[in-house]
C-alpha cells in the first residue's frame, strides 16, 4: 500500500478512476467467503482499505455524504439488494445483511411472533442475552445504522417511515444471528422482534435526539425533515398530498416548528456546553480517526519495506558465501549460475563484478534502513498524535457524561418534545 502523504502532498485522484477500480475488485471479490448465514455477510474493513484509501484522495459527487455512502451504495449493486436490505459499517466491520423472507403464520400477536410463544421467546432471550447483552450490542450498532442508512439527509420523512422497521430488524437480527445458535429463520425473526419491542422506544428517542440535536444546530436538512410533521395536510414535490401528521405530546398537544424551535433555543442555551462538547467530539473523532487510518497505513508500508530489507540481507548473506568460496580457491577460472544459467568466469573478473553487486544491495539496504528509520518516527509521532486525541476524546466524553447528568429547568420541556417527535416518527 502506497505511504500516506501529507495534505499538501497528497495525490488527488479523478473519482471516475476510483469508481472503476471499486468496481473491477467488488466484481473479483469472493463473496461465498465472507458469508455467514442466507444473505449475511461480514467484511473486515480492511478488505476494502485499498479502495477506502482511494475514496479518500478523490472529492466525492455532491450525493454522497462520506467513502462510506459511496462503499455501501456499490455493495447495495453488486448483492442486488432492494430497499428492505441493510449494508453499514461499524466498527471496522462492514455489514451485509438482506432481509429475511419468513412464512406467515396467525395473526395479531401470534403473528408478531412468527407463532413462537412468548415465554419460549423470552426463555430464550435470558439463554442468550443475560445481563442484557442484547441492549449493548444494539445500542453499539444503532448509532452507525442510523447515521448511515435512516439519516434526514439521506432520506425523507415518508421514506424514512417505510425503512425503519425492516432496519431496526435488520440489525437485531444480524446480532441473533451472531450471538445465538438458532438457524431457523422463524425463530431468528422471531427473537428479534421479541428484542425490538422491549427496546423500540428506546431506539425511536434516540432518532429523535438524534434529529433534535441537528435540528437545534440549525441544519437545514433537519429543518426541511421535521417541517413534514404538521397539524396540516402537506404536498410534497410532485403534487401528492399527505395527511397530516402533527407531533403531539402526552397532553395531546401539537409541536410545530415554530413551537420547537423555541423550546430548542430555549434548551440550548441552557446546555450549551453540552451542544459545544458534542460538537466537539465529532471534530476530534474525525480527527482521531484520520490519524489511525494514517499510521495503519504506514505500519502496513513499514511491513513491505522489511519484506524488501530481509530479502537484500538474504542476497547479501549468499553474496558473502560465493565471495569465500571464490577466495578459497586458486582456480583461474570458475563455473557461476548467472539468470539461471550456468557459465565459466575468470575468477578474479567475477569477485569483482560480485563486489560491485555487493556494494549495489549495501546501498539498496542503507537507503531501506534509512526509510525504515523514517517510517518508525512518523509512526511514533501517529501514535503521539493518537494518545493526545484519544485523551482529548475521553475527557470529552466525561466531560459530556457529567453535565448531561445535570438537570435543568428547560430539560421536562425538552423531554416532552423528544417523547412526542419518537412517537410522531414510529407512526407508520
């Protein structure tokens, strides 16, 4: 892999080129090798750092937000995915997961629960997941698929609506496929729902949070998303109307923009620190992120050029060999394996031309000595970079963790917009 360059050396590449090359290895790639169940897969992340380190040296069309939306879009193509099917990254796993066709059976609960009984569910729940595991690696995940699949700039409210059950499914059953052993896909769907409905509203209240935080900052794509939930029917771009679909609080009061923004201003104010920390760690996440994936690829560098060194000691060693040999013997002339073919040298002539190749390989093993040297101090100072980053982004967090603890008297307000949007956002 090509050594990272610095921003003003950086090799800008033409996107039109990348997108050729993700395509040429998508279309090599074995995907039988990384499957994992019917139609689930896992990629390490590092499976595609040839092509990441491309999508980062090229300007992505206006469409996409990040190298993740363009990975995900061609992945989406060459699996023939349909809307229902989830591809994110998280934690340096790239998902591939379709969604599971399953029989019908009964009605109402029943249904619900693919005619799984309820305690059969729940017994296995406690089997699998004890101390709530379940939670943990859902919450670990939401953040990812959220942001990469149910994002308000990626999709409208209308679109949202109809993605993100078979989303929320999607996920779960990807951690039921990996934390369980059943492989039926009845009881996998079947024990998934029976997660989502213990933690939905959770993860409802965590969009909303999500789309309020954004909102509050004044971003327009947040503005245009919440501006479709209104007390009033609404026509979108192509003339259709929509019934409306206003955001009502538990007191069965309705929040509009106006209403929300107010309360937002209001509540920021309050916890501003809090908004500015927030902010603040995506910053120096981005940034610790940019370092890692900088010193991944010079320890990846760092790797080749010791293959090369090893390879020039080697040549070296048996160039010392053949050079003892010559000078053991008194022989005007000598048989010598040159390109693989054996022919007769003067001695003498061949030591010379010998010491001569000698001293090429001892400078081709000073100057790979040198860039080795080079190549650990840029890796030092990555990795200084790294711990003063991941300092900054720890006391960030406690910084966070502290003063969300604290309430304050806009926070009820807050809670009651937030509750009211989750329940407005899951109604389908």
């Amino acid at each position: 892999m090509a050594e990272a360059l610095n921003d003003d050396e950086q090799e800008y590449l033409k996107y039109s080129d990348v997108e050729k090359e993700i395509d040429t290895f998508l279309e090599q790639l074995d995907f039988e090798e990384y499957g994992v169940y019917e139609s689930l897969y896992y990629f390490e992340e590092e499976v595609f750092e040839k092509i990441i380190s491309s999508l980062h040296r090229c300007k992505l069309p206006n469409v996409y937000i990040s190298y993740k939306d363009v990975l995900r879009e061609k992945l989406f193509l060459t699996l023939g995915c349909n809307a229902q099917d989830l591809v994110f990254i998280a934690e340096g796993i790239v998902y591939a997961k379709g969604y599971l066709s399953v029989p019908v059976v009964g009605t109402g609960a029943e249904r619900r629960a693919c005619g799984i009984a309820p305690e059969i569910l729940e017994e296995c729940k406690q089997r699998y997941f004890k101390n709530d595991l379940h939670k943990e690696k859902i919450f670990k995940l939401l953040p990812h698929v959220v942001e990469q699949t149910l994002n308000f700039r990626k999709i409208s409210p209308i679109r949202f609506q109809k993605l993100f059950i078979p989303m929320f499914v999607n996920m779960i059953e990807i951690i039921v496929i990996g934390y369980t052993e059943l492989d039926d896909v009845q009881s996998i769907r079947a024990l998934s729902l029976h997660l989502l409905r213990e933690v939905f509203d959770d993860l409802m209240l965590y969009v909303a949070e999500d789309l309020l935080f954004h909102f509050s900052n004044t971003d327009r794509k947040a503005i245009e998303f919440l501006s479709f939930f209104s007390v009033h029917d609404s026509i979108d771009s192509l003339g259709k109307r929509h019934k409306a679909n206003p955001i009502l609080d538990e007191s069965n009061n309705a929040w509009n923009i106006a209403t929300i923004r107010s309360t937002m201003i209001q509540h920021k104010n309050a916890k501003q620190a809090i908004y500015e920390k927030k902010n603040s760690l995506i910053t120096i996440k981005n940034k610790l992120d940019a370092f890692i994936l900088d010193q991944k690829q010079l320890t990846q560098q760092s790797v080749i050029e010791k293959e090369r060194l090893v390879e020039v000691e080697e040549a070296i060693a048996s160039i010392h060999k053949t050079l003892q040999k010559l000078e053991e013997t008194d022989t005007v002339e000598v048989k010598f394996i040159e390109d693989g073919e054996e022919k007769i040298f003067q001695r003498k002539s061949l030591m010379v031309r010998i010491f001569k190749k000698e001293d090429t390989l001892l400078t081709q093993k000073n100057k790979l000595l040198k860039t080795l040297e080079e190549i650990d101090i840029r890796i030092a100072n990555k990795q200084k970079e790294i711990d003063i980053w991941e300092k900054k982004y720890a006391e960030n967090q406690n910084f966070l963790s502290t003063a969300e603890a604290k309430e304050h008297p806009m926070d009820k307000q807050y809670e009651r917009i937030l509750r009211a949007l989750a329940k407005t956002l899951a109604n389908r």
